[in-house]
C-alpha cells in the first residue's frame, strides 16, 4: 500500500520585517523601522531619516523644525506652494499664483525671481513677520546661526528625481520651504524641508543645498510645456533679480509649532 508523502509547509513570514518594508512604502501601515530609533516617538522624522540615511545608528546632536503640513503642488507652482505651507494653507497656491499672473511675474506657475516671490509673501495680510533677501553661499555660518534661532527659508534648488538637490545648470529648479535642521554625531549640518512633489520632509546636507542653489545659472524649456513662454526675470535666472545665490529668509511670522530634539 502505497503512502503519499505530504510536505511540510514553509515557516510563516516574519510580518514585523513585512511591517517595517511596508512602513517604508506606504503610510498605511505602521512604522516598526529597525533603525533610527532615537525618532521612532515621530514617524515622519524616522522614515525620513532612515530614507535619507541619516542618524541610522546614533541620535542627532541637535534636530529643531517648525512642523508644516505638506501641500502638493498642481502644474510648475512650487514656488507658491513653499508661501501656501508657510502659512499654513490659508492662502492656496492658486491665490498666490493669480495675484502674481496679474503683476506680471509669471505666465503658468513659474517663478524664476527670487526678488518677485518675496514680493508675493510680503504682500500677504496673513503675513505678520518679517523677511529678507539673502545673497550669497547658502553654506555660511550666517545662515546657519540663522536656522538655529528658528527662521525659515525658502530656497530655489535643481530637484533631482528624488527631490533631492542636484546640480542641473537651473535646469530643473525648483523650490523649497526649509524649516528647520538637524546636526549629527559627526557634527554634519542638514536642512529638514518641505516641497510641493512629495509628502515626505527632505534631509539634505546644507553644503549639498547650497552647491545646487549656486548652480542655478541656465533656463530650460520643460519637456511638460513645450510651447509656452515663459517669463524670466531681466538677466535671466542667473542676474540679479533670478535665482542664482539668493534666497529668502523669513524670521518669523510662519504656522506650526515646533518638534525639538536635543
């Protein structure tokens, strides 16, 4: 009499490994991330730290960021969407983008004037701070005390595919609310920022931020908007009313509170 010989299953999955690549993917689930621990009491700074690879294993020495909730952007208004989060979504991007068509500083949701986009924020009643244009290396003692005392920037940079800072000749610029920062245990200086394409809070190094800023010397027709024209600045992005080396510096004025980790 013949027997069948029936196998013996495979083991269960590990579904705190699952949870953890799964928390990585989508915010459905819950974070259970195996690194970064120091934030796991915030979600959204452990994912983003681990994503960016940063304080993997040892906590920072210093990490101090206004919270501001995340809008995405519709069509090349990256721009307004950096005032919109500022201010906490009070004024949307499509205001600030038709006060802006009607002062003559953009055609579809391009801005490329540093100059012109402080102009916008200033011209907000729901604005009560005060902010200035700052020309230079982003990557200065002087910005850098600045964002320990809590001001915010919001900074023209070439996005890479990730979002990230890149250096594309300004031909992918695009811009960048950055609320805070954060130092590691070696004594590496980043930016925590937001951005129109993505929910996720940037982590980037200053130095990284402040190369891709002082690179931004080209305009380049995007391949989305192939026939439209575009309105630049006199000088172009790179003269002294563009983007090139400048960026904006709000001192106060701006929504959410502030997590703090010391």
């Amino acid at each position: 009499m013949s027997h069948e010989i029936i196998p013996i299953p495979p083991p269960a999955p590990d579904f705190a490994a699952v949870t953890a690549f799964r928390s990585c993917a989508s915010p459905k689930y819950t974070v259970a991330l195996p690194e970064c621990l120091w934030a796991s009491a915030d979600p959204e700074v452990q994912k983003s730290c681990f994503l960016a690879r940063v304080c993997q294993h040892r906590a920072p020495r210093e990490c101090v960021f206004h919270r501001v909730a995340p809008i995405l952007q519709e069509g090349p208004t990256c721009g307004f969407v950096t005032i919109s989060m500022l201010l906490g979504g009070v004024r949307t991007a499509d205001q600030l983008f038709q006060e802006a068509k009607a002062k003559g500083f953009t055609a579809l949701g391009e801005m490329f004037s540093a100059a012109n986009l402080m102009d916008i924020l200033q011209s907000q009643v729901q604005f009560s701070g005060s902010c200035h244009l700052f020309v230079g290396d982003l990557n200065c003692d002087e910005i850098r005390e600045a964002l320990k005392r809590g001001v915010c920037l919001i900074v023209p940079y070439d996005s890479d595919v990730n979002h990230s800072p890149c250096l594309r000749r300004g031909h992918k610029a695009h811009w960048a609310l950055i609320t805070g920062y954060l130092i590691d245990d070696d004594g590496q200086f980043y930016v925590i920022a937001r951005q129109g394409k993505s929910r996720l809070l940037g982590i980037w190094p200053l130095s990284v931020l402040a190369e891709s800023n002082a690179n931004l010397t080209e305009f380049a027709q995007p391949k989305q908007h192939p026939e439209a024209n575009f309105i630049l600045p006199e000088g172009g992005i790179a003269g002294p009313k563009g983007l090139c080396r400048r960026s904006i510096v709000i001192s106060d004025g701006f929504a959410g509170d502030k997590f703090i980790f010391h």
